[in-house]
C-alpha cells in the first residue's frame, strides 16, 4: 500500500503523520487489496473556527476508487472521522465485490 501525506497550509509533522498511518493501517487490515491512499490535510482559514480543519482522502482498491473528506475544529477528530468513514466505504466495497462473486459461482451449480 502505498501512502502519501500531504498538507496544504499545514506543516505535516511526525506525530500526526504517524497518527494517520496508524488510523489508516485499520483499512488495510480489513481489505488487502489497497493500492494507493492519498491523504491531504489542510486549514482553511477563511471559514468558522468549526469547520476549519479538514482531512480528505483518495483509496485506489483493485476496481475502483473511494473518496471520503470531513472537517472539524480539530484536526485529530478530522483524521478520525475520516477513518471512520473510509472503513465503512471498504467494507461495503469488500462486501458487495465478494457477494457478487458467490452469486456467480452459485448459479454454476
């Protein structure tokens, strides 16, 4: 899998680029087939303070490409609801490429 951080008006300093690796080391764990992962963190200093911080991320899987982006006034909770959402995309993903795949073998029979 290969990961690229990225930062626009931020420095993209260690810890939190390990605290994103390790957010999105879950995604890999449930479905192997990930094979590009971009992530682009930025502050947007023309919008409320609540909404300023935000994550947006692009997962190339085998077949397809998911995007998912979220903004909080933090942007360790941006990262996390990022996650959250991207393993709910996968797993879907993962679900229907799997379910699809047994029904064809099924009508074989």
């Amino acid at each position: 899998m290969n990961l690229t951080i990225s930062g626009h008006h931020l420095e993209v300093t260690p810890a939190l680029r390990g605290y994103v690796t390790t957010k999105l080391e879950r995604i890999s764990r449930h479905f192997d087939q990930v094979v590009d992962v971009k992530v682009l963190l930025t502050i947007d200093n023309l919008k409320e303070k609540d909404l300023r911080q935000r994550a947006e991320c692009n997962i190339h899987v085998k077949g397809r490409d998911l995007f998912a982006e979220s903004a909080h006034a933090d942007l360790y909770a941006a990262v996390d609801e990022l996650a959250d959402k991207l393993d709910r995309q996968v797993l879907r993903y993962k679900d229907k490429s799997q379910n699809h795949h047994h029904e064809s073998t099924k009508r074989l029979m």
